[in-house]
C-alpha cells in the first residue's frame, strides 16, 4: 500500500513520496513555476498544449487539478527534490470519465531531463493507482518522436497499443494493466 503524506497544514493532504522525490497537490504558488515551465518550447514540445497564455490560464489549471483531487483521489502532482524543496516537474494520474480510465502524465523542467526523475514520480503514482485506488489498467500517450517518453513508458512495463492520435497529433496508446495477484 502506498503511503499517503499528511503533513501540509494548511493544502490539500495527498503527497506521495520516493527516497528523492516529493509529490504533492499544485498550489496556487506554483503559478510562476507552471509558466515557467509552459514557456519552453522544449517542455512542451510533445505535449500538444500551447503555453499558458496568462497566470490567469496557470491558475485555472490548478483549480482543475485541485476538483480532480477531490473527485477521483487523483491529480496530477507537484513533484519536488525532497532534501532542497526545489519543484522539478509534475507526474500523476487524470481520469477520463468517458473513458472510465485513468492516463499516467509527466513533465518535466529541462534542466531534470534525463537523471530518472519521471520513472520514479511515475512508479509511486503506479503504485498508488493499483495499490490505493484498485484501477484496473493505466493508460499512456506518447507523441512518435518523444523517444525518452516512450523508453521511460516501456522501463515502467506499459505496452504499446499502437498507433493512435492525441490532441490531434499523431502518437502511440499505452496501457499498463494491473498485475496479478501473487498466488497463494
């Protein structure tokens, strides 16, 4: 079972954790890291969403995380280095209600691109989906050419569906199903 983190007095309590990282519900003083994150090209390059165009945008976002929280007991999450506190990127879960599933996100600060950060944010996310909330299955988008998306899927055993389009661009479908029940 996946240890929930009570520990911010005055947010929303649902932090997970891992030895580096700290994931927790957005605030809204993250505003400045959202935009900061949106407006590199390079971020959001394979995501299919243009950069925030005001605080304002940043903002409503937040709020749509928070209703997400509450709603399903998913959200995507804050994730920061645990020992300094600096905020890295996001990673977590988004259910889709006409779907009846849940797809697994992540994005990442430039500068936090390849030292491993999205395949451990995800693995405790992954965990908590089957562990705590008893998914069935994930699913996963990855644009054709985000080839480091699509290795850090494949590290966390989702398989590829084929091909499919995500926000109107053209990407592989990945889904991960619960394991089994070790037996008895």
């Amino acid at each position: 079972m996946v240890a929930l983190d009570r520990n911010e007095p005055d947010e929303t309590p649902a932090l997970l954790s891992t030895e580096r990282l700290s994931l927790r519900p957005h605030r809204p003083s993250d505003v400045p890291f959202m935009m900061e994150m949106s407006a590199d090209p390079e971020v959001i390059r394979y995501t299919g969403d243009p950069p925030f165009a005001s605080e304002d945008e940043a903002r409503a976002v937040i709020a749509r995380l928070a209703h997400q929280l509450e709603a399903f007991r998913m959200g995507r999450f804050m994730v920061s280095d645990r020992k300094t506190g600096e905020k890295l990127g996001w990673c977590g879960l988004k259910w889709h209600e006409d779907d009846e599933v849940a797809d697994l996100g992540y994005r990442f600060l430039r500068r936090h691109w390849g030292k491993g950060y999205a395949t451990e944010a995800a693995a405790v996310c992954i965990r908590y989906a089957f562990e705590d909330l008893g998914l069935p299955r994930l699913v996963a988008h990855a644009m054709l050419e985000n080839v480091a998306s699509v290795r850090v899927l494949e590290k966390l055993g989702f398989r590829r569906t084929g091909p499919t389009v995500f926000k109107g661009f053209a990407a592989e479908g990945f889904v991960l199903p619960r394991p089994a029940s070790p037996a008895p």
